[in-house]
C-alpha cells in the first residue's frame, strides 16, 4: 500500500508511546487562572471587563478590533482579581486578566446554530466562528474566520483537516480523532460548507491505526475522505502536506488559498463543531503533557489561563533534574523561562526533558556536507542561509529565499556540526521584516 509523502524530512525519535494510549482527561481548575489578551496572530484585544467584576464561563474579556485578531472569552466563572501584563510563553510581557474562579460554573454561550449540516447558513457559521475567538489551533493560531473567508478571486476546491501530529512527543490531535471523531467530521463539514468545498481530506500519518480505522469507517466517499501519510517530519506542515496529497506547490511568498486549498487542525475543527452546535466559545483545549521530566505522562482538556505549574503537578510532578520545558513539541516548540506561563489557545504540549537528555554541545563552521539541504521539505539552502545570517547580510537572505522557511527545524536536527541553522535563520526573518516596516513607515 502507497502512502503519500514528500522528498526531505526526518525521522526523529517520536516518543508518542509516552501519552498515546492515555485519554483525555479534565484538568483540574487552579486557583487563578492568567488569561493572556492577546494569544493569536494579529492585533491583541482590549479588555472589557474591570477589576472586581464578575464573569461567566464563556463571557468575553477581551474584544477584537482589528480585522486580523480574536476575540478572548473567560474559562470560568469567577471574579477579575486583577489585569496587568504577565509573561507570555512567545517570551514576552502582554496584558493579560487574571481570573478567580467561584466554582459555580455558570455559562454566557452564544446562542446554538445547530447541527443540521443541509440546513446551516455559512455566513452565519463564519461569523460564529468569529465570536467564538476560534484560532488555528495546531500552533500557528492564525484566526480562523480569516482563514475560512479567502478574498475575492481566490476559490477553494478543497479542504485538508491535518491530523497527522507529525511532531515528536505530542498527542492531542490523536486522541481527539479517537475520542471525538463524529464530532471533528462534523465541523469539518461546517468549516467545508463555510468555504464552499465539496471535497474534504484528513490526512493522518500511518503511525495512528486507531484512529485510521475510526475515520475510514465513517468516511463519507466524495465529499469525506481519510488519507494516510508517511510516519515523517514535517508531514503536517501544510505547504508541505498539500505537495504531497494533492502536487500542488504553493508559490514563494504565496499562501494554501493561492492553490485553492485551506488547511485547518483537527483541533480546529472540533472547536468549530461546538462553536457551532453548542455556541462554546474557545475557552479551553487538549494538550499532552509528556517527556521523560514528568511523571505520569498524559492528555488533558485545560482551561486556557492555566499555569503550566499546576498541570504539571497534575500528571504527577517532575522527574529527575529539569533540563528543558518547552511548549510545544522538541523540534518547533518554544523553551519556557519558568513554569508559571499559562496554557493559550495554541499550546498543544507541554514537554518536560531532564536535563541529561538535553544536549548542550559548542557548535561548529559549517563542513558543507549539504545534510540540511537533503533535508529540507522546501527545497531552500539552509547551510547557505546560515552563513548569510552569521554575516548579517539580511537582503542577500531575502534573495535566498529565507522567507519561504517553514522553521521545521530539520537542518538544526540533522546537522553534524551542531550550527543552528534554524534559529539564524528565524533572526533574519525577524530582521527583514523590521527593515520591510522602517521602509512603510
């Protein structure tokens, strides 16, 4: 049997055993809870809420202005304690309500649209989707109801729900697909219907037979499909996912919708479901907490606000000495500073590694062995990158294209000289954009 894939990648330790075969359980709700205002791409929120105020389980708090933004609603019923800038776990202060819960658990849902997939409007899911403060939640956290309303002049033909958790460690969009499944195909067919598709994908690495065998039994031939992928890194990078289901290569410095396709996270799709049908807004989100720095590996549904400190405890505690706490994955996760940053919209995995397991090594000049150019899934240079970034020459980068890196990492991870390619080429990403912004000015 022929599986689809693509040329580059690797094949890191996956580790998935870890949290796999552990189901969803309920976070415990801490005594506080930190809900950052600004926790997608795009303009942060304003608060709508003071100090001293009550709030409702699904209540906004904080209102969306911009175009590209998300409104951000409260995970609890409880009093505002306080609303000040708290750090953020992209490595900076952003303002954020702190929340006390009461413990009565009342709600403020929006009104349900229902469940009748032939009867629902797609305006009116598009715009429930906005009020819902859904993101893209497989990390980018791009807002969704942008996502789902392509401009004029861009038709989508096909959409592709990514299930295939190609990042080491994680497995929270796997036990979504067991556990929910008739509710992720059911808001995939809201998000299909909303853009007007009659063809919808999910592809899931062949690594997740159980949830295979679960999706293809339902599957709905012609409008619903199930596609297995290579078990690769980084098969659920999106740009990289639909050269290999459908050969379709976006364009440098394009987007999915200039090949007439959207990508959306299992996660993603199921928080359309219940925006949808039982009008709950984004407040709270599987994640797995797993590596060999925990205890009791496992996924959890958590409020979003929740300090990583308090889940931790939860599945157990640490192990050994801590060596690394990232949020996310090993290969695009972000290292966390402390373990009081809260869980947001798009924290997928808490990794927790000991510190034996962290290879700290001095790193070399590059010995153009082109490992990293074997392993690129876009086809850049990223050796060549490096060089031009250690030089600090940003222009000749954005004529090398370091614009079009997905930052999967896997130069980083297959480089025999220990560079950092991955983190020279972010700074230059960074760089250029500050030097396109001096130039708008």
């Amino acid at each position: 049997m022929g599986f689809f894939s693509f040329r580059g990648g690797v094949h890191p330790p996956y580790r998935k055993e870890l949290a796999m075969d552990k189901p969803v359980q309920a976070a415990d709700i801490p005594e506080t809870l930190i809900v950052p205002l600004a926790q997608h791409i795009g303009a942060p929120c304003a608060p709508t809420v003071e100090v001293g105020e009550s709030v409702r389980e699904g209540q906004p708090i904080g209102e969306a202005k911009a175009f590209v933004t998300a409104p951000v609603h409260s995970p609890v019923s409880g009093t505002v304690k306080k609303i000040d800038k708290t750090q953020h776990p992209l490595g900076f202060k952003v303002l954020s309500v702190a929340i006390k819960p009461d413990g009565e658990g009342q709600k403020a849902y929006l009104p349900s649209l229902g469940d009748d997939i032939t009867s629902l409007d797609g305006k009116a899911m598009l715009e429930r989707v906005k009020e819902a403060g859904i993101v893209g939640m497989g990390g980018a956290t791009f807002p969704a109801h942008v996502k789902f309303a392509p401009p004029k002049g861009k038709t989508i033909d096909t959409l592709i729900i990514n299930g295939c958790e190609c990042e080491p460690y994680l497995t929270a969009d796997y036990r979504v697909m067991l556990e929910h499944t008739e509710d992720l195909i059911l808001g995939s067919r809201m998000i299909g219907k909303i853009l007007g598709v009659e063809r919808i994908i999910i592809a899931v690495e062949k690594n997740k037979p159980e949830a295979i065998e679960k999706l293809k039994a339902i599957q709905n031939a012609g409008v619903f499909t199930a596609a297995v992928t290579e078990t690769k890194y980084p098969e659920g990078a999106e740009k990289v996912l639909i050269h290999a289901l459908l050969g379709r290569e976006v364009p440098s410095g394009g987007l999915p919708m200039d090949v007439h396709v959207v990508v959306s996270n299992v996660g993603t799709a199921l928080a359309v479901c219940e925006a949808v049908r039982d009008g709950k807004p984004l407040i709270e989100r599987v994640v797995t907490v797993t590596g060999d720095g925990v205890k009791n590996p496992g996924n959890f549904l958590v409020k979003i606000g929740t300090p990583v400190e308090r889940l931790v405890e939860q599945a157990g505690g640490t192990v050994g000495e801590i060596g690394k706490l990232i949020m996310g994955g090993p290969m695009m996760g972000l290292a966390q500073a402390s373990f009081e940053v809260p869980v947001i919209k798009g924290t997928s995995g808490i990794l927790l590694m000991q510190k034996e397991s962290v290879l700290v090594e001095e790193y070399h000049p590059c010995i153009k062995c082109s490992f990293c150019v074997q392993a690129c899934p876009v086809h850049l240079l990223p050796s060549r990158l490096s060089i031009i970034a250690e030089a600090e020459n940003w222009q000749l980068a954005g004529e090398y294209g370091v614009n079009d890196c997905i930052e999967c990492g896997c130069c980083t991870y297959v480089c025999p000289a220990k560079r950092p390619i991955v983190q020279l080429i972010k700074t230059a990403k960074i760089k250029l954009r500050k030097i396109k912004a001096r130039e708008q000015e």
